[in-house]
C-alpha cells in the first residue's frame, strides 16, 4: 500500500505560491560626455544615504532603457521603476590612447516591465 503524505491544511497536493522577487541591478555604459546627470543622481543618493538628505521619492526615479540598432531603431524597451544609481565609474583614462572613456553607472530598481 503507497504511503499518503498530506500537507498543511491536510491537503493531498502541496499548497505553493511565490516568494520575494529579487532582480539583479543594471549596469549601463555610454562614452564619456559633459553631462553631469548621471553623476549628480548618485550623489542625491549618497547624501540621502548618510542621513542628511532627500527622502525615496526625490532620488529614486522611473526610467525607460532602449536597445537600439546603429540606425536609431528601437529593438527593445525595458521600463524600470523607482530606480536609483549604486555605482558611477567615471572610465579610465589614457593619455596615449585614442579609445573614448567610457562611464559605467548601475542603478537597483524595485521592479521592471518588458515594453517592446
């Protein structure tokens, strides 16, 4: 005779639901430009993270990150909510080189959307 195993509630079949979702954070590159946005985005976050300044709303963000092709062509669209940098790497630079510095920033999201 098989043995019958009964679960909580005395159930035959087990009762199973999903747990904490975790997703990975992003990391983006882009050569080098005179725009400080990125830069000054993680420094509102580590003001904030020292006690002394803004609250979530203020520095966690809303942002769409687009795959495109050489062209312009949008192939894919991820749309990330309440974002927040955790990284900025300014590049290395070498004088001799004639390679752009390439900026490096990651961001932890609470939760992310596929759109195209």
């Amino acid at each position: 005779m098989a043995k019958v195993e009964y679960f909580e509630g005395g159930s035959l079949i087990p009762n199973k639901s999903p747990g904490r979702l975790t997703f990975a954070d992003v990391t983006l590159e882009r050569g080098a430009t005179q725009d400080r946005d990125l830069f000054d985005w993680l420094q509102d976050v580590a003001i904030t993270s020292s006690g002394r300044g803004l609250v979530d709303p203020y520095y966690k963000r809303n942002l769409d990150v687009v795959q495109q092709e050489r062209d312009g062509t949008t192939l894919r669209r991820w749309s990330l909510s309440r974002a927040w940098p955790t990284k900025f790497v300014a590049g290395e630079w070498d004088n001799e080189g004639d390679q752009n510095v390439i900026e490096q920033v990651t961001l932890a999201y609470d939760f992310f959307e596929l759109i195209q």
